[in-house]
C-alpha cells in the first residue's frame, strides 16, 4: 500500500469515527439540558460529554487499529507511541459554546505518523458541516477543494482569533487584540479553535491566529489549512504550537506574522 492510499485509508476511519462521535456529543447536549439546568449543572454535563465522546473514540480507534495510540484532552496518551499512528483527539472543541448551546464546537481527529499529522477531519457536531484533508492531498468540505482567502490587503483582512481561561491571559490577549484591530477590517472570535482554522481554509475567514492552543486544538484544523495552502506556523520561525498558532494564506503572513511579533502575542501569561 503507498502512503497515500494508507493516508485515505486512515482519513476515511477518521471520518467514521468522527460522525459517530458528533453525534453523541449531540445527543447527549440535547438529553441533558432542561430549562431550569443552573450553568453549574451544565458544566458538569459538558465534562461529561467530553469524557463520553472521547471514550467512545477511543474504543473505535483500538477496535480498528489496535497498536495505535490516543492523545485526547479529557484523558491524555495512554502509553508511548509505539511504532503505530498516534491519533490526536479533541472530543468537543468548543465546550464554552457547547456549555451555552452556540453553533460552533467540534469533533477534531486527526492522525499522526513519525511526528507529522497525515490526515485530519474536524466536524461542527452542531451542523455536521465537515473539513478533511490529507498531507499532499489536499483540503475539502462538501467536496469542493479548499485554497484559503483571496484577499491580498491585511487591512481588509477579516481575522479570527480567541482568548484563553486565565484572564491573565485574556489580558494580555486583549492587549494584542488593541494593537491589531484598527489595522485590520475587523475580528471574529467563534470560540472552537479546529473550526476556525478551517473558516481560514475555505476564506470565511481571511487568516486567524491565536496563543495558547494544545497539539488537540490545531492537529486537524492545521492540516486542513495547511492544505489549502495557508502558512500555518508559530513566531519567529518556530513551529505552531501552544505560544502562537498564526494561519494565513501567502499574501496576507508576512505582514501579520510581523506585526503579532511587534505586539509580543507569543509572549505573556
């Protein structure tokens, strides 16, 4: 089997997976709220939703490949990656939106070999609207090839970004936020991290960043932008990771790279 079949292959069980695991953080959203549910009581519905789905995906991965290995949110990596696919799971990206029943939270799988994340299918369990990709093969929603924002003028760029739990941090990100904002048309912040990049993918979005993001939040959605032919990086010619995610088409980098960097936005708490 070449590479790139094997890499379909493991899109196609992702996607399986996937669906099957949108599904349940639906369902299990739609069982467990009622009208008179304090935010205190959803919240420990959420955490248990996340904790469902991510079991759930867990069981189907060993029963399909049971070599590989699982770096989920809710429950870490269950050993050392051995000679099989590392598959990197956020089970509800999103849960603020999930928690308050906004449209915007996601299933995000994506699979990794040696290091490098082959494929990746991220799903807004709210819509079932899905993105996919695999390394070399391209990015794809309804089966239409994605390939990121025609936009060329940072200043008429629409920009996604978002915030972390710690107001240390959101402080420091608003800060950011106050340096960049009158430099560009405007910005969005939909609150799942694995949706926004792949708004940035299909040009919803005309690029997106954000400080703070775990290997979960950004395995899928970066692949999925990266194949649309986004930069997908961190600073100063670091890898993305969790001080700076930045995801934007050619044209408009180089000139928010910079001034992110001017502002310290890999910086602070």
């Amino acid at each position: 089997m070449g590479s790139m079949d094997r890499e379909h292959e493991l899109l196609a069980l992702a996607v399986s997976i996937a669906r099957e695991a949108a599904t349940l953080a639906q369902a299990m959203r739609a069982a467990g709220v009622d009208p008179v549910a304090t935010k205190s009581t959803l919240t420990d519905v959420v955490t248990a939703a996340d904790r469902a789905v991510e079991r759930q995906v867990r069981e189907a991965i060993r029963a399909a490949r049971p070599g590989d290995t699982v770096l989920g949110e809710e429950f870490g990596t269950e050993s050392e990656a051995g000679q099989g696919v590392r598959w990197i799971l956020d089970p509800i990206d999103g849960t603020v939106n999930y928690l308050y029943d906004l449209p915007q939270y996601a299933v995000s799988l994506a699979a990794e070999v040696d290091g490098t994340v082959v494929a990746g299918v991220v799903i807004n369990a709210a819509t079932g609207k899905e993105w996919t990709a695999v390394l070399g093969g391209g990015a794809f929603t309804g089966g239409r090839r994605l390939s990121g924002s025609v936009q060329t003028d940072l200043r008429q760029a629409l920009v996604g970004t978002g915030f972390g739990y710690a107001a240390e941090r959101r402080l420091h990100q608003a800060a950011v936020l106050g340096g960049l904002i009158g430099e560009i048309r405007d910005v969005r912040r939909f609150g799942a991290a694995a949706i926004d990049l792949c708004l940035a993918a299909e040009g919803s979005l005309d690029a997106y960043y954000e400080k703070g993001l775990n290997a979960w939040d950004h395995a899928a959605g970066g692949l999925v932008a990266s194949e649309a032919g986004l930069l997908v990086t961190g600073l100063s010619g670091a890898a993305a990771g969790p001080d700076m995610v930045v995801a934007a088409p050619p044209a408009l980098y180089k000139g928010l790279h910079d001034r992110l960097v001017e502002l310290g936005a890999d910086k602070g708490p």
